[in-house]
C-alpha cells in the first residue's frame, strides 16, 4: 500500500516538473507541438478504428452535377431500411387518383443499419450545413465537415472492404435501376430559382396527345413517326459516325396550331422526360450548363418561343456587326440581356449553341432537343442550320384532311353532309386546329344524356342503342352548324381590308 502511495506521489512530482518546464518554454515550441499533435491524432484514431466510410454527395466536387449515387442511395434505402428508420417524410403524388397512397421517404439526419450477407452497413443522410448531428457510430468517426450538400455516408468494417465495393454497392445501383424501370412515370421538369440558384422541379406528366389524334397532314405524320423510331434506335448510327445521340426538332407555326401538342405525343410515342427550359430565369452560360448536364437521358429539352429571346440575339449581332465595320477588329460578342429583379442575366448565343450542339451537348445521349416559335423568320441561322436542328417541322393552319381527323376523335364520325363546305371554307380561310377544335367540342352536353341514357339500358337496350346514336348526330349536326358560322365570318374578315 504504501509502495502504492509512493508511485503516486511520484508521478505527480513527475507532471508537477513537467508542467513547469512547459511553462518555461517559447511559444513557437507550443505550437509547434500542437501542430504535430492535431497531424498525428487522426492517424492514431484510423490506426485502431476498425471503420471505414464511404461518402456519397448530392452533388459532384463542384456542385455542377448531381451525383446519379445519391439517388440510387435514396431509393434503395426507401425500399430496403424504412422499418429501421424512426423519423419518415410523407408526401402524397400530385396526381392522387391514381396513387391516393402517401410516399414514404427517410427524413434528413439519422442513422439506419442495413444487413447485407452478414455484415451490417450504417447509413446516415445529413443535412445541407449539418452541425450538431448528435453521437452515432457514424458521427464519432473524424471527418465531420461543415456547410456541405446533402450526402449519405456509408459506415463499415474494415474486413467487409472488398464485399462493399465488389458486391454491395453494385447492387444498391441494380436496385435502384429495377425499381426505376419498374415504378417508370414520365416527368414534366421545369427551371426555378432559389436563393440565386437555378434547380429543376418537376410534376407527373402524362399528356394526352397521341400522334393518331394530330390534326396535320398524314404524310407528314408519318415521316416524323420514322424520324423519331430511328433515332430511337439510333445508337450504334451515331456511335459509328462520332456524333452525339441527340437530335434537334424546330418546331414553327402560327399560334395553335399544335406545336405544344406535338411535343406531348413525342413524349408520349418515345416514353421520355420533358424538361421545359425557362432560359429567362438563367442567369448566365454556367448557369445552363449546370441544368443542362442535371437533365438524365431519354429526355426532351423544349425552349418554347425561342423567337421572344432570339430578337435581342439577333439584335445585337446586326448591332456589333455593324460596329465591327467601323473598326472593331471584327471580334463581336452576341448577349441576351434579361432583367432581373436582382441583377442583370446574360446568355450568350455561343452559350446556347454549345447547349445544343457543343462539347456540352456530348455529355449525356438519348436527348431530344425541341424549339418552338411562331416567327421562324426572326431565328439566327446560326441556330436553325442543319445539325443543330435537324428536322424542321411546319404546323400550319388547318385544311380538309386535318379537319377529318378531328372530327373523327371529337365527334366520331368520318363523313357528313356538310363536310364539303367547311371543306371549301378552310382552304380559303386561315383557321388554326385549335379554333377547329373549339367548335368540334359538346362541352359535356353529350356526356350528361349519354349517362342518363345507359341508366335505361337495363329496360330497352335497342331502344337506347338507337337514342345514343341520335344524341351523337345531332351534336355532331350543332357542332358541324357552329364551325360553318365560324368559318364564315372569318371568310368576311379575310375578304374584307382594313381601315385606315
């Protein structure tokens, strides 16, 4: 006991002596003792930890592109680990009918464990900016850092090393792509901005344009149906040539004549995304790259109205055109100015070209690009050329065979005493599908003595039979009757000159 007492005695004496010769010593020697033991402690804590982690960001080093890990992450574990999960986010579909169940996802900083072949995986998703995650097994692990995006991190044993990266993680990616291909929705995506930042959101979307129902010339159906097949199956084609697997469609016309509608039935014909590109929420050249290259294959990338922007392109090119002719050493740069509530946004032409057609363009396959415009005579040839938009696409005014189409898929009928007449009428007269189309709907007159009349059906089905076909007749009679008076008027105010 009192050999015991001794020893202690000492070893105070021991610290007491080195304390004071710590004191005594320069601060240069203190720091750099610091130094040296902040270097080597997390070398000594790796040396006996027997964890090792994997971290999986939202986005790349830069935060240019989204990490393609992070969602297959996200949906393994929704499908695999929601039972170890104690706090869950509920979200219901935008389109309810058809689902009215919630969605069930993992909230934001906690800890799951997954089971895989007799080893366990832990798995945290943190926060944007985490700070204060509280003690886990993952959070006593060095290598905290503040103010990062979202990321999941993978937590495992040393010994299930080569298990994780040959095995596991292989098959959280082949998860993810069954359940995608599985749970396959088309999605409309659109550019927002927030705190300064462009990023997608999107909507379920399934439209309902086919390409039978397209109020336009069948031949020229037909040719864009051949198009799009063989540019769907198109990649060894462009594979053998060096190009990218991309291909450009401009779509002009007259307002309603049916551009937007093309481009649902392509989605729908291709089964593809639709992303709706708003290019006067971007504020520069980097900033569409960035949602260019968050854009995922098998997709449409629509500019509606390119001809709203393309003037101020076109503009200030014949402007600093001009310039160079009085000197300017004929260099120009071509800017579209947008306002902003905030500050001033610029897209350069070059900008949009490298989205279209550039290096850029090289970073994915698969893709559709679509501009519409109802002044294809404004457009820069620059972007309309050959390559660039490889199909040009003309939706006209509505003529005879168009008109037969619709009434065929608006009243169901493929002939009609007066067809010859609105026949004549459209040829002299420029009436878009869409009025057309107007004068062809019963407004839901139909529908309501349609289900009044199958209440009866149980009574006199022949009798019905025969009442349902009148009801469609004499719709059709009062349609047919609404678009004669319409075509005629507009024949007047085509005849008929302005005043001065």
């Amino acid at each position: 006991m009192a050999l015991s007492v001794e020893k202690w005695v000492g070893f105070g004496s021991a610290m007491a002596g080195f304390g004071l010769l710590w004191s005594r010593m320069p601060e240069h020697v203190h720091e750099e003792t610091r130094y040296i033991i902040s270097s080597l402690a997390p070398m000594v804590m790796s040396y006996f930890n027997p964890y090792e982690q994997i971290t999986i960001s939202e986005y790349g080093e830069e935060r240019f592109q989204r990490n393609k890990m992070f969602d297959a992450v996200s949906t393994y574990l929704t499908s695999t680990c929601l039972d170890g999960a104690r706090k869950l986010k509920a979200e219901l579909r935008h389109n309810s009918k058809d689902d009215p169940l919630p969605r069930i996802i993992m909230d934001e900083d906690q800890e799951v464990v997954d089971n895989f072949d007799g080893a366990r995986m832990w798995w945290r998703l943190y926060p944007r900016s985490a700070k204060n995650l509280g003690r886990t097994v993952i959070s006593y692990l060095p290598g905290d850092v503040d103010d990062e995006p979202r990321r999941y991190r993978l937590v495992f044993h040393k010994r299930h090393r080569q298990l994780v990266l040959d095995t596991y993680l292989p098959r959280v990616v082949d998860q993810w792509r069954e359940l995608i291909a599985k749970n396959r929705q088309r999605t409309l995506f659109t550019n927002y901005v927030v705190d300064g930042k462009s990023n997608w959101s999107s909507v379920p979307f399934n439209p309902p344009a086919k390409f039978d129902m397209l109020a336009m010339d069948h031949a020229k159906k037909t040719e864009i149906l051949n198009d799009l097949r063989s540019f769907r199956e198109g990649k060894e084609n462009h594979s053998k040539v060096g190009k990218a697997w991309k291909r450009g469609y401009l779509l002009h016309g007259p307002p309603g004549t049916g551009k937007s509608t093309m481009i649902g039935a392509m989605a729908n014909f291709l089964d593809y995304d639709v992303y709706d590109l708003d290019l006067t929420s971007v504020k520069d050249n980097s900033e569409l790259r960035k949602l260019f290259l968050d854009t995922t294959d098998k997709s449409i990338i629509v500019i509606e109205d390119i001809d709203a922007i393309e003037v101020e392109l076109t503009t200030n090119r014949k402007d600093k055109k001009a310039a160079n002719e009085d000197g300017n050493n004929g260099k120009h740069h071509v800017v579209v100015e947008l306002s902003n509530n905030t500050e001033k946004s610029k897209v350069t032409l070059s900008g949009l070209l490298g989205f279209v057609d550039g290096l850029w363009s090289a970073c994915g396959s698969e893709r559709i690009f679509v501009f519409t415009t109802n002044h294809v005579d404004r457009l820069d040839p620059a972007l309309t050329r050959r390559g660039r938009m490889d199909s040009h696409i003309e939706l006209s005014y509505c003529r005879f065979e168009a008109f037969k189409m619709l009434a065929k898929t608006y009243l169901d009928i493929t002939e009609h005493s007066q067809f010859d007449e609105i026949g004549r009428l459209l040829e002299e007269t420029n009436t878009t599908p869409a009025e057309v189309a107007y004068n062809l709907m019963p407004f839901g007159k139909r529908d309501s003595e349609i289900d009044r009349l199958l209440d009866e059906i149980d009574g006199a089905s022949a009798d019905v039979a025969n009442n349902l076909t009148r009801v469609k007749k004499r719709d059709a009679d009062n349609c047919l009757a609404g678009l004669l008076e319409t075509l005629k008027k507009a024949k007047l105010e085509y005849a008929t000159p302005p005043m001065d």
